[in-house]
C-alpha cells in the first residue's frame, strides 16, 4: 500500500530585482525570524547591552576570587564545598538570567509593559504569601519554596518600577487622575509587605525608585517636600521599632567594632593597594561573612586593587548616563518614567552596596547588582535588563520630539 505524500505549502516572494521566486514555508519562516533578529539588532541599545554584558563578566571572575572564602566557611565536617562551588552554581544562574534577559528584551514595548504588570501583581500575592509559609533564614521569611526557592522581593523591581510608570503615565491622558495618591498606595502596600518579612534594605530601595519616579513625572514642590518628611519619618519609625534598623544604624554611627563585618569589608577593600593581591591570593576575605553576595566589592579591591574598583564604579556611571542619553529627545512618558525607574534600581542598589564596603552606609544586606552571586537575585536582575532594553528600543531613523515636562507640572 502506497501513501500520497503531503504536498509542500509553496509561497511566491519578490526579489530584490523585481523578479518572482517560490520558496518554501519553513524558508520563509526561517527568513522572518532572521529578519525580526536583525530588526532588534538594530534597534536595541548595543551600547547598553555591552555596559551589561561586561559587568556579568566582571561579575563572574569576581565570585570565581570570593567563592574559595565562602565555600571554606559553609564547609562543615559532613559537607566539603569545593574551592569554585559557588562559582559554577553562578554560572549557571548567569545563563538562566541571559536568555531570560534576550527573551524580555525582543518583545514589543506595549508587550513588555503587560509582562511586567503581570509580574507585579503575581509577585505581589506571592510576598503576601511569604510571612505565612515562606522559608526562614537569619530570623527573615523572604523566600518561598516552589521546587527551588524564589525571592519575591527580586523579582517585584522590574514589575514595581514599570507598572508605577504606567501608572503616573496616566496623567497625561487625563490630568485629573489621582495619579500620585495611586502611587502612594501601592508603595504603602509594598512597603508594608517588604516589612512584614522584615526587609528594611529593600523596602528603602522600593521607596528611591518610587520618589525618582513621582519627582519625574511632575510632582509639585510642596508634594516633593512633603514626600521627604514622610520618608525622614519612616526613618525614624523604623529606627525605633526594627530592632536591626537600630542595630545597623546605632553601628554605622559608632563607627563599629574590630571585627565588625563593615569593618572587615572596609579593611579587605584596602589591604590589596591600587594594584590588588592577585586572584585567589587575598587573605582578608577569608574573614569576610558573606565574601561572595553582599561583600564581593570588597573581594574585587582586595584581589584586583582598587583601580578594579574605580572600574567598576564608572561602568555603573556609564550604565546610568546611557540611559539617560537615549531618554533626552524621548516623546513618551511612559518610556522615560520606565527606564528611569529601572535604572534607579539597578545603579541606586549598586551604590547602596558599594557605600556599605566603604562604611559611607549602614549595612542593608543588598548585593552588588550583576556582580554578586545570586540566584533569584541574579535572573531577576538580568530580567531587569531585558524589559529596559525591550522599552529604550527605538528605530534610528526615525525622528522625534523631546516630552515637554515644563507643561506636564503646569497641568
């Protein structure tokens, strides 16, 4: 018995020439898919992308230096860790993190802006969840275990910064939307969650992004006044009513003990001079509590000096005035607002962590962001990434008209 074979589904094109040719449908697919490809090479920030890419480099020679500290450290008399444990256990949440970021990064803005909303209210019901029934570590619930243990916190930044965007974005479509009451809002609800776990560290950082945002999108002076008071009053309330609030400020103040870890840090970051000591010949960081996440800055002075730091610093300088460069002769607010808060968010939690190292900041657990070794932290991140670059894409040739804030404020 003999079976009619299907017949091949033909489709005619044009030739660059004029002429007719028949191809194929898997042709012409594969040739629609190397042409959105090439349509997003030309769109997207590259010079962007590099700032990032050369920091996960960065970041990953780093921990390969602090994850011999580390992995001593957490070695008990049942478990070895090996010298580069953590090393390739980051290594591999760099590469979840990358195709996460280049998934997040082809979609059309409209498209990026609904994922991250998404995002925001699944991760919102998920943080509602963790005082309940989320893993405790070091006397804090901010995990849950679903087959591997996710951090919320990490993964509301891009949604938070993004649907608030949207949000104040509103107003220039109707004036009369209570747009910074909505704003305040979800910030209060969001802060109270974070506090609930207890996370002061985030809940700060959660609140800068929430005040660039709502300063951007044309908040009159006596509102921005009165936001500063509000935030110098949440200061204090936490500082008498978070016991490590207190402990960490009342620290920060005295300037420490001996053997305090900022000290430490501090310590480590200068023991290898401008030059550093060379990989994996640093001795202070053995000392180091947490060498590999919230201290590695300290690991890159001691081992690669501290010229490898200065670098480190101006890439993130770089990073936030690219950005800023590609939103001078933007025309939407949304946009502007969405990048800005993304990128408050990955350089303000950068250099929160660096003032730490250097004892310019009281101790919030944070780590170096796309440096440190992470796994909710390091995919969320490089998520981060991929929707600012999905939303600062722009074709080259066509013109545009820089957003008028001046009318904004008058409305």
């Amino acid at each position: 018995m003999t079976t009619t074979p299907t017949p091949t589904r033909l489709v005619t094109t044009t030739t660059p020439e004029g002429g007719v040719r028949v191809v194929g449908h898997g042709a012409r697919f594969r040739r629609s898919r190397r042409s959105e490809l090439l349509i997003w090479w030309r769109e997207i920030d590259r010079v962007l992308l590099g700032l990032i890419l050369f920091l996960v480099v960065i970041g990953a020679i780093a921990v390969a230096a602090a994850s011999p500290a580390s992995a001593r450290r957490l070695s008990t008399s049942t478990k070895s860790l090996s010298d580069l444990h953590f090393f390739w256990i980051h290594l591999r949440w760099v590469t979840v993190g990358l195709v996460a970021m280049f998934f997040a990064s082809v979609l059309p803005k409209d498209a990026a802006r609904r994922a991250a909303i998404l995002l925001a209210l699944a991760m919102i019901v998920a943080l509602v969840l963790v005082p309940l029934v989320g893993s405790e570590v070091k006397g804090a619930r901010r995990w849950l275990w679903i087959g591997f243990s996710l951090q919320p916190s990490e993964f509301l930044k891009p949604g938070f910064a993004i649907a608030l965007a949207w949000i104040l974005s509103w107003r220039v479509r109707d004036p009369n939307i209570p747009v910074i009451a909505i704003s305040i809002g979800v910030m209060g609800l969001v802060g109270a969650l974070l506090m609930a776990q207890p996370d002061f560290g985030s809940t700060v950082l959660f609140g800068g992004v929430w005040f660039v945002l709502v300063l951007l999108s044309g908040l009159p002076l006596n509102r921005i006044l009165w936001s500063m008071g509000a935030g110098v009053l949440a200061l204090v309330a936490a500082y008498l009513f978070y016991p490590n609030a207190t402990n960490r400020i009342d620290s920060f103040i005295s300037g420490g003990s001996e053997f305090d870890q900022v000290a430490l840090a501090m310590r480590t970051l200068l023991n290898g001079g401008w030059n550093g000591t060379g990989l994996w010949l640093g001795t202070r960081k053995n000392a180091l509590p947490e060498a590999h996440t919230d201290y590695i800055f300290s690991v890159v002075g001691e081992e690669f000096g501290l010229i490898a730091c200065a670098v480190v610093v101006a890439v993130y300088c770089m990073i936030a005035l690219r950005v800023l460069m590609r939103l001078l002769d933007e025309d939407d607010l949304f946009t502007i607002l969405a990048a800005a808060g993304l990128t408050a968010q990955l350089v303000g939690q950068a250099f929160i962590n660096i003032l730490v190292n250097l004892q310019l900041f009281p101790s919030k657990g944070m780590t170096l962001p796309l440096i440190s070794y992470g796994g909710s932290s390091t995919i969320a991140l490089l998520l981060s990434v991929g929707l600012l670059l999905a939303i600062t894409r722009r074709n080259p040739y066509l013109a545009r008209e820089r957003f008028d804030f001046a009318d904004l404020v008058r409305k």
